[in-house]
C-alpha cells in the first residue's frame, strides 16, 4: 500500500471467495460474486461459482457474507515503547487484524515518545517482525512532547515518519504549531492535530453539560476543542500546509471543520465509533468505561457528528484504539485515566447503531472506514484486479456479545464491553495475506 507502512512477512494468500456480496464502494462494486486471490493479489471478481480452480487455494463459502474493502484506522495507539503491558505491536495488530483493519497508523506519545529517528527505526524494526497488518508510525510535533522544541521533522519524515503528531496532547504554542506547518509543507507528512485548549479544559473529566453539572464533575466545554480547531485552521491556511483534526466531537467543531474546508484549509478529519453512538449520559454511570479525551458529548453534538460523516465534512472513522490497564480504570471516575479500545468493535459498532437502524447506508460506512490512510497519502484498499488484496469478510447478521470470548488486544477497556452486536469480522487479508481468522471461522483448503 506504502512504504511508511511495515509488516512482517507472511505468505501470499491464494484464496477463492465464492458467493459473497462484493461491495466496494468507491468502484460502485455491489455484486454477488466470486473473489479469487492469487498470490496476495486480487486476480478476479467472476460471477458466483464460475472462479477458475486454483491449486491449493482455500476456498471459502462466501454465502451471506460481506466482502469489502479492509478498514484503515489512522489514530491507534500500541504503547510500544514503554508500555507493553497495555499491549504491543503483536496483540496491538492482532486487534486490528480482527476488527477487519489491514493498515493502521500508531500514535507517538509513548514512553520514551517517537520524537527522534532512533526510536522511530526500533519500532519499524519491530513492526517488521510482530505486526500482523502493515502499520505506519507518526512521529512527535514537539522533542519529548514537551511543546516546546521542534522535533526534527525532517530527518524524521526521511526515516520513514507516516506524519507528526503530539497526540495525547494538544500542540498548546501556536507560535510552535505554525513553525511545524512550515516544516511540515517542506518536509511532507501530515500534521495529526489532538484539539483541545488546556486552559479551557482546566483538569475536566466528563463533557460540560446537564450531566457534569448534575454530577458535580470538573468538565470540558466543547468550546476547548472548537477554538482550537478554529485557531490551527487559521495557521494551516496562513501557512499552506496539511493538517488532520483527531477525534471531532463537538457540533461547534464539525462547523468549524466545513467553514474552513471552504475557505480552502487543507484540513482533513475523523471521528470515532464512541463519539458516533454514544453520549455523555453513559458517563451516569460513573462507569470509568466511558472516560476518554475528548468527552463523550451531548445528543445534539452525536448527532451533528453523523451529519458530518454523511456529507463528507467528515473524512474518515478512526478508533482512537487506546488500550490501559485494569487498575488504572477501576479506580473512582475521577481518577481513572482516559481512553478506550476499539479496534475490534468499530465495525460492528457501526453497523449495529448506524446501518441497521437506517441512519446511514452501509456503503458509506464502508467508504469512511476504509479511508483513514488518505490524509497520510495512503490511498484507500480497492477490490479490483491487480490490486494487492486487503479484504475483510464479514458475515452481517452474526450476532455476538463484545468481550464474552475475550479480546485480541491485551487490555479490555472496551466502551462496548457486554454489548449485543450485529455483523462480525470472520476473516481479513492485509497486504496480500490472511492475517486474521475468526476462531469460528473454519477454513478449508481444496486441490
Ligand atoms: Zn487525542
Ligand atoms: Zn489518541
């Protein structure tokens, strides 16, 4: 897909699909259809039960079930360096791989932060050697994400950096963010922005709204997201260079986002399943599940969130995956650290809350979940011929509990934990080889 991008070396998969419905929705694919792989390559879409014998091909009953293209997720966070108790490039991938994603792009505020060439070149020495779907690294805006110095962005952007980010934080200096957007139209390399004004979310936990005031919790107003997004628009577009708003989760914000892309800014954003489907009246429950930055917000913000999907103001669904440990989530509300997992619910998330209720076809879902590498210059996986295979098969009326056989990912701060969905990830090819099978999923193998 991209050489900023790396994975470790599998076999070409030879595989036959037969009879699913093929759907790729950026080629107007919606068809019942034959798959054929050969080599890690898609050779052909032929029509149901006409695909050519391929020695030693598994071929699989693709009855009912979904192919399309694998998602791309451009905001996760592997915790390697440092933090390998939450999860590492293996379980990390293994996550991805289940959710149906064939490329993700991790996060740099580990510990120590990917802010120099040494650190970036050990974690893509060892994304070549553990991770199960091709993975690319961003590197930090500012040295140790101190938000203060500029990290070497060029010399970083040469060692392979997929874009910069300080991600966990916001860059809170404009002075600085306008000194990494010059560098960044140099260098290339998209700027991931994490917005949010510190002194406006003071040391807020929750959405500041009727819940927060009715709980008696510091909050965070969307106000600290807005301004924000409001203000590095203005630098981006002062400075020509490309920026990526994380993590929309405001109405204010996603106005902000369609008022700059007409005004010309070189702005691309997301949004996450969680913010899509979820408010803060979750947060009721003082169930630490429901903590991550930005806040789960208000109905009218969810539902602006889901407009901006629909018309495009909104580019791409990312999980913002950020796995923690046990003990730092069941601890008082207040206390426990932000973030949740997402990887191997997104799908499902969405179909269940969006697709089946009829707020938004399925083909759009498809599209925004697939479309996460653009902003970083990684075109989205096609199913035609001659493209490397990245597939996901998805059987849709699979119903399943989230986390009742456990998870992939090493933690199991799931929002959706217990949660009854529809449609599962059975099987998903990434850069030309099966890197996931659903333990259900039997395989058969004919020649
Ligand atoms: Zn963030
Ligand atoms: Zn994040």
């Amino acid at each position: 897909m991209s050489e900023l991008l790396i994975s470790r070396p599998s076999d070409p998969a030879d595989l036959v699909i037969a009879g699913a419905r093929v759907l790729d929705p950026r080629g107007d694919l919606d068809r019942a259809g034959d798959v054929v792989v050969r080599g890690g390559e898609i050779a052909e879409i032929s029509a149901p039960g006409s695909a050519p014998e391929i020695e030693g091909a598994e071929v699989v009953d693709g009855e009912g079930m979904l192919v399309t293209p694998a998602f791309v997720d451009p905001h996760v966070h592997f915790r390697v360096p440092g933090q390998e108790h939450k999860e590492d490039l293996q379980t990390g991938t293994r996550a991805a791989a289940a959710g149906g994603y064939c490329a993700v792009i991790a996060m740099a505020n580990t510990s120590p932060p990917i802010d120099s060439a040494s650190v970036l070149g050990s974690v893509r020495e060892l994304a070549e050697r553990e991770a199960a779907v091709p993975t690319g690294f961003v590197a930090t805006v500012s040295r140790g994400m101190d938000g203060e110095e500029l990290s070497e962005m060029a010399e970083l952007r040469d060692a392979g950096a997929a874009g910069f980010s300080d991600d966990g934080l916001p860059v809170a200096s404009a002075r600085l963010l306008r000194r990494a957007l010059q560098y960044q139209r140099l260098a290339g390399g998209v700027i991931a922005l994490h917005e949010e004004d510190p002194s406006l979310s003071g040391d807020g936990v929750m959405h500041e709204g009727e819940v927060s005031a009715m709980l008696g919790l510091a909050a965070i107003p969307s106000l600290s997201e807005t301004t924000m997004i409001a203000r590095d628009c203005s630098l981006a577009l002062h400075e020509k260079a490309a920026i990526h708003v994380q993590h929309l989760s405001a109405r204010s914000s996603v106005e902000a986002i369609a008022a700059a892309k007409a005004a010309g800014v070189r702005v691309s954003c997301e949004a996450t399943p969680h913010h899509l489907v979820l408010t803060d009246e979750a947060v009721r429950s003082l169930d630490a599940r429901f903590k991550m930055n930005p806040p789960l917000r208000a109905e009218d913000d969810r539902l602006a969130l889901i407009d901006g999907l629909r018309d495009g103001t909104i580019d791409c669904v990312a999980t913002d995956h950020a796995p923690h440990a046990l003990e730092e989530k069941e601890v008082p509300f207040e206390q426990a650290a932000m973030g949740v997992t997402g990887l191997e619910t997104a799908f499902a998330v969405l179909h269940t809350d969006l697709v089946l209720s009829g707020t938004l076809p399925l083909e759009l879902i498809v599209e925004r979940m697939t479309a996460g590498g653009e902003p970083f210059e990684i075109a989205a996986p096609r199913i035609e011929p001659g493209a490397e295979a990245n597939l996901a098969l998805i059987n849709p009326n699979l119903e399943w509990t989230v986390g009742a056989d456990g998870y992939e990912s090493r933690s199991e701060n799931s929002c959706f934990a217990g949660r009854e969905l529809t449609g599962r990830v059975l099987m998903t090819v990434a850069g030309g080889s099966v890197a996931y099978r659903q333990r259900s999923f039997a395989m058969g193998v004919a020649g």
